[in-house]
C-alpha cells in the first residue's frame, strides 16, 4: 500500500503545526492516569518513572506495574517531552490495547524532579537508561530467584529512540530487553542540529529550546 500524506500535511513544517495542535486538543480529552514514581540513578540524580494505570488494574484495585504478568514496554520520549505529549498518549493507547503494562522513563529534571547533579540527559549517556532497563528487569519481570516472567521491550521516539539504540549497543549480549525500536531516531546528529537550527528561521530550535527549559526543574 502506497502512503499517502494527509492534505493539510504535506511537509514537515505542517504536520509539526498539526501535530501541536492536536496535541492541545488531547491534553483535554485523552488524559491518562499514571502511577508516578522516584527512581534515584546510580549517582545519586533522580528520574520520574510514569506507569500507567491498566483498565483492568483501575478496576481490581491493583497498583499499576506490580503483580501483573503482561509483558512491560517502557518507552523513552523526545528531548523535552514527558507523559503528557500526545505521542506518548497515543503509545500507551497501543500498549494497552496489544496487552501490554506501559511505563514512562522521564529524564532528569524533566516532569517536576529537580536536578540532584549537573548532569543533564543527552543521547550519549546511557547510564541513566541502564539504571532503569535493569530496575525494571530485575524488580518487575524477575522472581526473586532471577527467573524471567514475563517480557522487557523498550521503545524511544525522537532522543529516545537514539538514547535507546546506544543503549542496546553498549549493552550489546548481556542487554536484557527482548526487543527495542526507535521512531524518528536522526541517524547524523550535525545534519539534524543544523536544519533544526536554520531552517524556518530557526523556529523549531526556538520551540525545543524553550519547551525543555520549560519543563525542566534546576
């Protein structure tokens, strides 16, 4: 089947309109209930993690993420994205409707957590996203005599479908996702900085900037 783009998006400059637009009509009406919980990183920062609260958890009153035998998808949004962007609402609709438990790794200083360091997130540092991989491996798809039970798979759109592929490539045998993708991951971080920068007047290096110093707590 052939793709076709939708009228009123015919490039890139369109569907990045449409698509923030969109984004505000959902905010209001396809909110989701999250489960928020404080992860400390191995050097001492701290990170959000967003579990989603399963309809069928909603009703038996379990707490979302705990004694569930669904495989576990943990997703890793943009660069200043967090729970409440429209991809991540529409990725979670997906994850409950193939049966999945869905959880969020925010980033740090994102999502309302102050930074505990000076370090902030960047594709090229992994360790945070190892923290958690192996958090939610060992805490919540292992028995305690480190049998699996159910399935890891990680997915990352934008920053993190890069940060989620560097990952899996340090990572490399001893990785313990099943399996991982990555959504609009740039393949060559110069050319991708320079049209952001450049192109429309610089407006969409503008909008991210602004957006990421928005949400970020120092």
């Amino acid at each position: 089947m052939k793709y076709k783009p939708w009228l009123l998006t015919l490039n890139a400059s369109f569907q990045s309109l449409m698509y923030c637009i969109f984004e505000v009509i959902g905010f209001y009406i396809g909110k989701k209930e999250y489960r928020r919980e404080l992860f400390e990183c191995s050097d001492g920062g701290e990170i959000s993690l967003q579990w989603l609260i399963h309809p069928e958890d909603k009703l038996s009153g379990k707490t979302a993420g705990l004694d569930s035998r669904r495989p576990l998808m943990l997703f890793l949004p943009g660069l200043s994205g967090d729970h409440r962007n429209l991809y991540c609402t529409s990725m979670a609709n997906a994850a409950i409707e193939q049966g999945y438990d869905f959880v969020i790794m925010n980033y740090r200083g994102m999502d309302g957590v102050p930074l505990r360091t000076p370090l902030v997130h960047n594709a090229a540092n992994t360790n945070d996203c190892r923290d958690v991989v192996d958090y939610l491996y060992k805490e919540h798809c292992c028995r305690q005599d480190g049998t699996q039970f159910r399935q890891l798979f990680g997915v990352g759109l934008s920053l993190g479908a890069t940060l989620i592929a560097n990952y899996c490539a340090k990572a490399g045998e001893n990785c313990p996702l099943t399996a991982c993708t990555g959504i609009g991951c740039f393949f060559k971080s110069s050319i991708a900085f320079e049209h952001m920068s450049t192109n429309m007047g610089g407006i969409y290096d503008y909008v991210l900037g602004k957006g990421l110093a928005m949400g970020m707590v120092p």
